[in-house]
C-alpha cells in the first residue's frame, strides 16, 4: 500500500497556547458550527474548540495539520512526516471516515477516495479565517460522517476594510522548504473581496525509513500551488450573496512502503471547488441557501515517465476522479426570545471514475445520492438552563433510510461553572467505493452509532482560570471494515459487530501574570472491537491503530513587549500500534510505535506596525520516532520568515 503524509517544515507548539486562550476565553464568545447559527458558547452544551485568525498569523509557518494535530482529542497522523500524501484525522479515536471536514458549513469529500474524507492538504494555513472543531456526534446537524465530531475550515473573507489591502509572507527553513503567500483584499461600498495565491515547495527527505542507513533512499520532493478567491455582495436589505472557489494542484515524490524507497513514484492531486451562498435576514431570523461542487482529480504512480532506475519498478498505477455535489437550505427562526428553530433540508450527490492497474470503474456504478432533512429546537437562558433537541431523516439511494436524534442539555451558574451533557446518535453511509469498486459490498449497511458526552468547565471572573474536563463514550453497529479473502479479488468489504470507543479530555489555561501564559491538555483514548466468529464465539481486541491512549501538551508563552513574543512548548505522545504488512511472510504483523517527546520553541517580532518576522523551531531534543511504522518523521527542523500587511 502506498502511504505517506502531508507536512511542512518547521515550527512550535505556540499554536497550541493561543488556540487555547482564543478558543475558551470566554463563555460568551460567538461561534456558528454548534448550531448552524451565531451564537454564545455558554448557550450550547457542545465541546466546540475555536482557533481564531490571531492564532492562525501566530503559525504563519506552519500547516493547518500541525496546529490541528495539537488540539485534545485530535490525532493527525502523519503530520511530522514528509510533504506529500494524506493526511489521517482521528477526532476522539474513531476512523478517519467518521470526522467531517467542512469548508464555510458546507460538507466537503473527495468521492474517490476509500473513506471519502476531504484532503486538508488541500488548504493553505494563510487562506483560513479560523477553525472551529465541534465534538461528539453531529449527525442531525451535518448528516453521515460526523459520528465523532466535525472540522469547519472557514476561509478568509477580507483582510482590509480599504478598498485596497495587501498582505504578503515568505519563509523559508530546513529540507529546503519554502513558502509565500499574497492577497490583495478589500471592501467596496456593498462589496467586499480577497483574491489570495500561495506556494509551498520542499526538497523533503524520505518518507521510508532506511534501517541500514546505507540503501540511499531518495529526498522526496513536494511542490504545490494554491489559489482561492471570495466575493461577498449586498443585493438589497437583508440579502447576502457570496462566491467561493478554490483550486489546488500538488505533486509529491513518495515512497512505495515502509522500509522500501520508490525513486519514481509520485502523486498529482488535483482539487477544484466553487460554490454561492445566499443569506436572507429578516425580524424573526434567516434562510441560507448553499450550493457547492467538488472535483478531485488525483493520479498515482505515472508511468508514463520512464523509470530511471530498472531495479525499481512498480507496476501498479492509477486515476482517481471524484465529484461531489451538494446543495441545502435551512431556515433559523427566532420563535421566542428563549425558544429558537432550525429546519432544513440537504441533498449529496457523488460520482467517480477510477482507472487503475487492476480495472476500470466507471461512474455508472460508482455513483451514489443521499437526502436528508432535518430540525432542531434550541431554549436558551432559561435561568441558567439551556438545551437543544433534534432529528434527522436521511435517505440513501443505495441502502434505504436511517433516522438520527441528539439532546444537548447544559446548565451555567454564575457565568463561571458549566455543566453540559450530550445524548446522541449518528451514522456513516457507506462510501461508493466501499459499495463498487473491485472491493465492493452493495449489500453493505451504514455504520450506526449512538454517543454519550458529559463534563464540566470553569472559568473565573478575572479570566485567569479555565478548566474544561470531558468525558465521552461511544458504540458504533455494523462497522464497515476490510475483510481479506484468499481468491480474488483477496478481499471484501463488510460489516462488523460492533465498536466501542471512550476516552477523557481535560484542558486547562492558567494565566498568572498579564504577559504569562501556561496552557496544558491531556486526552486518554481506549477501543475495542467486538465481533462473533461462525461458530458463535466473541471476540475483542484493540484496534485503534496509529491513535495514542495517552497524549499531554503544554506550552508557556511569555509577552516580553508589545513587539516581542516567545513561547516554548513540550508534547509528550504514549506509545501506539501499527498494523504492518511483512513482505516477507506474507502475513499482517502488529507492531509498537514507542512513545515520545517534542520540545519546540517560538519568537515573533513586530519590526513595524505592518512588518512581523518570525521563527519556529522544532524538536529542539532531535528525538527519532515515527507515528506510521516503517517512515520517518521530522527530527530537528525549522523555518524562519517575515509577514507584511499594508
């Protein structure tokens, strides 16, 4: 199997402080992906973690997995290894296909794929506005996928309220990485815009591990380009129209297993997406319209260049094109000054062609619908007690209908203490390639799951404090795993019996002088599959591979001046396993990744009102380690830079 991961060079755990403090600060602090509308945090019973865009210019040299990876309960495997790849995102130790990416609300995937989930490579740091990451099932809101939480990447707007802005960066760091970004950005009387180009480029190193030091695997290079554009427009009192596209185009060198170096392999990925947005605000609330389309072209392994090297040959290649549609329509209606109602419909259509080595799948089969609608009732600031009750109806073309519900109760006291609890249940359809591809199953059911969250946070009046523990639990039905068989086509996709997840996560901010921040979280996660052989035997056994039980990060930032800014951070990851293919005797073997230790440092400085420079190092200790077994990760790196806003 190919493998290896997306990730630029450089940089510290500062991210994770700011993050915090940004994210949790107040209990007042507006957010949208809780309810699919504005409003205060302390009116939702929802683990909803904001990084704002102060955090995000505060990581100018980083990638959007880096400073995801270092949020409680969120596992990126992979970032730390070599541009170039997928990255696997892991929210409360489910499947990477059961977190949702969004991009401004909207669902985003990539129909070819196995599990569907959207590339975040796909996204430049410098192009997103801030990130909220909302946990615990979301499946009336956003339908299948987001049984363990979603990711809404919402993408910058403007930047300049003048008619003309301009924002640049550049830096530049180990393994020969550089990157910029420009945008030119305003506001014109009813208009606002920003046009943005960024570009990453790497030498890289070798994604493979060489055990022997002397086999003289190859660097493996990465080079991307990335434009994006957003138009928002005032058409008459009340009505709100925006534009959106993006498109992405990156090219990794990358190896063919672990332990085994590839000279010619390479990837193309290939995204495009457009979308319009419709905003109408009236006395009593709102109605938004969505419509997004979303094309991924994605070629692997190119023969058609000429290896170089007649001792590597791989004969395997393949095109992967996928297009996802969706379309939705919502209402937000203000029924009392403590009672509010969403309702909405929403509809996903996905496609994809897929042209490998081994066959051709046409669109014809691979091809797949899903309808839904939904409503749910929000009571607010009745006397310290909030909660929100929904239901979902979901059709799909090729398995039939499911019904989802969620009850979100929490209670505030004395604008300090929170307590919140989550009861819900969620599903994942089944992805078109794990219904048609040569591996397929139509027979196949979705992966039902019902979760449980409780917990309590804490902030004090003079905002020094913030404590937030939580506590979930979660059983999933019917599992979608990959079954192997001994004719072929070796293997078929099918449903287990049943998975169970739960874990702990606790952050906390502490601030015990204005220029000091100490900021630490700690998340445990542990689970279990359940299944019952033909002779009616049950078994269970760990399998949340590549997901550590135990991870800690920590970080204290010191504001020296108004221009100068340092931090140093400590992240400290508990062992985990791998699953591992021995070409050797053929056999799928387990094996240990050993735990470890990252110590990173961070200093800005602002050498003039519109002119920041900066520098990130990582890793400082040179630790060795590897988060995918059989590959390399990063050892001592960093990048250095200077960002202009005029």
């Amino acid at each position: 199997m190919k493998r290896n991961f997306f990730i630029v060079a450089a940089v510290l755990f500062s991210g994770q402080l700011q993050a915090q403090i940004d994210s949790s600060k107040t209990l007042d602090e507006v957010v949208f992906t809780a309810n699919k509308s504005l409003q205060k945090q302390s009116t939702t019973g929802k683990v909803l973690t904001v990084i704002s865009r102060h955090t995000l210019e505060n990581n100018t040299g980083r990638t959007l997995a880096q400073v995801l990876n270092e949020q409680a309960g969120v596992v990126i495997s992979g970032a730390q290894n070599p541009l170039g790849g997928s990255q696997f995102v892991y929210v409360r130790g489910a499947a990477t296909a059961s977190t949702l990416i969004l991009i401004d609300g909207v669902p985003a995937n990539d129909a070819s794929g196995i599990s569907a989930q959207f590339d975040i490579n796909h996204f430049a740091i410098d192009q997103v506005e801030r990130v909220e990451i909302l946990k615990g099932s979301q499946s009336v809101l956003y339908g299948s996928d987001a049984v363990a939480g979603v990711i809404n990447i919402i993408t910058k707007k403007q930047h300049s309220n003048k008619p003309v802005g301009f924002t640049a960066n550049i830096a530049a760091g180990t393994y020969g990485t550089v990157k910029g970004t420009a945008a030119i950005s305003g506001k014109l009387k009813g208009l606002t815009y920003n046009v943005q180009y960024s570009k990453l480029s790497s030498n890289g190193f070798s994604a493979a591990e060489d055990t022997t030091g002397k086999s003289n695997f190859d660097k493996d290079g990465f080079n991307q380009d990335l434009f994006g554009l957003n138009v928002s427009a005032t058409i008459a009192k009340g009505w709100k129209l925006r534009l959106f596209g993006q498109y992405d185009r990156y090219k990794a060198d990358i190896d063919d297993a672990s332990f085994a170096d590839d000279k010619n392999n390479s990837i193309e990925n290939k995204n495009l997406q457009a979308g319009i947005s419709s905003l109408f605000e009236f006395s009593k609330g709102s109605v938004t319209v969505n419509l997004n389309v979303n094309n991924t072209d994605r070629l692997l392994d190119d023969l058609r260049n000429v290896p170089d090297d007649p001792n590597d040959y791989d004969p395997f290649n393949g095109l992967y094109k996928g297009k996802s549609i969706f379309a939705e329509a919502y209402s937000n209606l203000n029924l009392h000054k403590n009672i509010s109602l969403l309702i909405g419909a929403d509809l996903r259509n996905q496609k994809a062609n897929i042209k490998t080595t081994y066959g051709d799948l046409g669109e014809d089969s691979l091809n797949a619908t899903l309808v839904s609608g939904y409503a749910s009732v929000l009571l607010k600031s009745l006397g310290g007690f909030n909660a929100e009750a929904g239901g979902r109806f979901s059709n799909h073309s090729e398995f039939g209908s499911n019904v989802t519900y969620s009850f979100n109760p929490s209670y505030l006291i004395n604008q300090s203490f929170k307590l919140f609890a989550n009861l819900s249940s969620g599903f994942r359809a089944p992805t078109i390639y794990n219904l048609a591809s040569e591996y397929g199953n139509k027979q196949l059911k979705p992966e039902k799951s019902t979760s449980f969250e409780t917990g309590v946070q804490y902030i004090n009046k003079k905002n020094t404090l913030n404590l937030r523990l939580a506590y979930f639990n979660r059983v999933t039905k019917d599992l979608i795993v990959f079954n192997p068989l001994f004719v072929p086509p070796y293997g078929q996709y099918g449903n287990a019996d049943k998975q169970k997840d739960n874990g702990l996560e606790l952050e906390a901010v502490v601030r015990p002088a204005a220029q000091w921040s100490i900021t630490a979280n700690f998340a445990f996660v542990d689970g279990n599959i359940e299944t019952t052989s033909p002779t009616g035997k049950d078994t269970s056994f760990y399998n949340l591979y590549r997901r550590p039980k135990h991870i800690i990060n920590t970080t204290v930032g010191y504001q020296a001046s108004k221009k100068l800014y340092a931090s140093v951070g400590f992240r400290a990851v508990g062992k985990a396993f791998d699953q591992y293919f021995n070409p050797t005797t053929f056999a799928t073997e387990l094996k240990e990744l050993r735990s470890y230790h990252n110590l990173d440092l961070h200093v800005s400085y602002m050498a003039h009102t519109s002119v920041k420079v900066f520098a990130d190092v990582r890793n400082i200790t040179n630790q060795q380690y590897a988060e995918t077994f059989g590959y390399n990760s990063r050892k001592f790196n960093f990048i250095a830079g200077v960002a202009v806003n005029f």
